[in-house]
C-alpha cells in the first residue's frame, strides 16, 4: 500500500519564526553570533551544513545544539496551527485509503502531542527523535517496519536533508515551498514536485498512483 510520510517543522507547521527565536536564545553559548532575521531568510536556498559552517558552530557541538534549539522551539510551536491546508489534505488522503507517517527530528512525545491538540489524527505510523542527519536511516526502518518497498513511499518535507534521505533509500520526495528552505533552492535540487500549497500533493499521487479505495 503507498505510503505518505510528512517531516513536521516548516513542512506541517510554520516553523521559521520558532527557529529564529530560538537560535537567538540558545545560538550564543555555541558560538553563534548575533543573527538577523534577514540573514537567515538569505540563508534558506543552503543546505543545513552550510548553514551551521557559517554559524560556526563546530560539528561535535551540532547534535546538541539541534538538541537545545528543540526543546527551545516546543512551547512556540505547540502555539502554532498546522500550515493552512494540511488538516484538509491529511483528512482527504486518509479517506482515499493512504498510510501516512511523520517521521521528525523532533521528540516523538512532542510530535504525539502537537497531532493530539490539533486533531491530525489520520497518521498511522508518527517516528520522532531522528538525528539531524540520520533520516535515511529513520526511513529505512520505516520501509522495513511496514514492509513496502521504497519505492511505495514518498516523503514529504523542506530541507535540502529531507531530499537527501529519500534520495538515499530509493524512496520519491516531494518538497514544499512555505518551509526554511527557499523554494529555488529545492526546484535545483530535482524533488519530484514542488508543492505550492498542500493540496497539490494530492494533484501530484492521481497522477502517480491510483488511490486505494478508488
């Protein structure tokens, strides 16, 4: 059965003003200079390992600076609808039968809790926890835990990494315009589409697969 699996910040929730208020709050104690907003809007055609090469944070550090940056952004976040559409197109995608995942770098209790408050009750599988740059791996285990091939599943997200990992397993990725990363910068790379807004991914599956239940 195909299989829809959605990464969570900038891709189910608008996650740019959370990320910025937190790198202001925790960015200094690594080594991280005063940033504009500005500045890091110029950043979102990079990949994430440019991005912390300019900040200048050493990469032993990475893993817990992603670590303090999340646990900065949660209560921002908890506060934040899902981006308009998603509630909508996650409703529809189940009604037509399609198994959906969220897999994130973000804690899995957060993940559960944020669906909870916003009533995204359609996801069948939710993974959380993943490391900055071991999403193939997280996708991996997806495939081999639902038994489908890579082919059967296609991530959605808004990174330059989020391509990467599906690119990595073999598996199709569709890239959204509203996230951190700009959507020049995702066009170049070669997602499979690039979604103006949520429900073209559904324009985008009738033309690849038939819906289950049709």
């Amino acid at each position: 059965m195909p299989q829809i699996c959605f990464d969570f910040d900038g891709t189910l929730v608008y996650s740019f003003d959370a990320a910025f208020n937190a790198l202001q709050s925790v960015g200094p104690a690594f080594g991280c200079g005063d940033l504009t907003r500005e500045q890091l809007q110029d950043m979102r055609g990079m990949h994430v390992r440019d991005v912390i090469r300019i900040l200048g944070v050493p990469l032993y550090r990475v893993p817990q600076l992603a670590r303090r940056m999340r646990a900065a952004m949660r209560a921002e976040l908890m506060e934040t609808p899902p981006v308009e559409g998603v509630p909508e197109l996650l409703l529809e995608l189940d009604r037509r039968g399609y198994r959906l995942g969220l897999l994130s770098s973000n804690a899995e209790s957060s993940l559960r809790d944020y669906v909870a408050r916003y009533g995204l009750n359609q996801f069948d599988v939710v993974i959380g926890g993943t490391g900055l740059f071991s999403k193939a791996r997280a996708l991996r285990g997806l495939i081999r835990r639902e038994g489908i091939r890579a082919a059967d599943l296609i991530y959605v997200g808004d990174e330059l990494r989020d391509l990467d990992a599906a690119r990595d397993v073999g598996a199709g990725f569709a890239a959204v315009s509203w996230g951190y990363t700009a959507p020049e910068g995702l066009a170049s790379a070669g997602p499979d589409c690039l979604l103006e807004r949520p429900g073209d991914l559904l324009e985008h599956l009738v033309r690849i697969w038939p819906s289950p239940h049709d």
